[in-house]
C-alpha cells in the first residue's frame, strides 16, 4: 500500500501539483455537464459541487425521494478513453 501510495505521490510531482488539479477540475466539469446533457439532475447545488466527486439525484417507483448515485470524475476521462478503470494507465493519462 505505501509503494502504491509512493508511486502515486511520484507521478503528481513529475506532472506538477496545479496541473493535477487543473486536470481535475476539467475532467469533472466534463463529466458534469455530459450527466446534465443527459438530463440527470446533479444532487449538490451549484457553487457546492466538488470536481472530483459528482452526485445525481435517482428516483425509482419505490422510492418516494430521491437518493443519489455518486460518480467519481477522474473515471471520467477514462470513460471517455474506453477505460473504466480508475488505476494509473501505462500510457501516463489519468
């Protein structure tokens, strides 16, 4: 788990802490706007949303309030890809 932790730590300082960040902050944007496109309705309010967390509010036939799906926005850029994993890619995209 520390190795995985290390190597981790390693590819943020070779990319460089504000473009981590900045990578982030567009991949879920981009993921929040495409559920929105869709015509899911995101559960934080606007100027509550994390870039890295998005949640969209769910109603079923049995549920009488909504409960919420949570997606994880650096899947995003993999889905996108045609990868679904959220581990490191060998080609050093994330």
């Amino acid at each position: 788990m520390l190795a995985g932790l290390e190597a981790g730590l390693q590819r943020i300082l070779a990319e460089g802490l504000d473009t981590v960040q900045a990578r982030h902050r567009a991949a879920g944007a981009a993921l929040q706007a495409g559920l929105q496109e869709m015509g899911l309705e995101l559960f934080a309010a606007e100027g509550h949303r994390l870039p890295s967390l998005t949640t969209v509010k769910v109603w079923t036939a049995s549920t009488p309030r909504p409960y919420a799906i949570i997606f994880w926005s650096i899947s995003a850029s993999r889905l996108a890809q045609g990868r679904a994993s959220t581990l490191p890619a060998s080609d050093g995209t994330a």
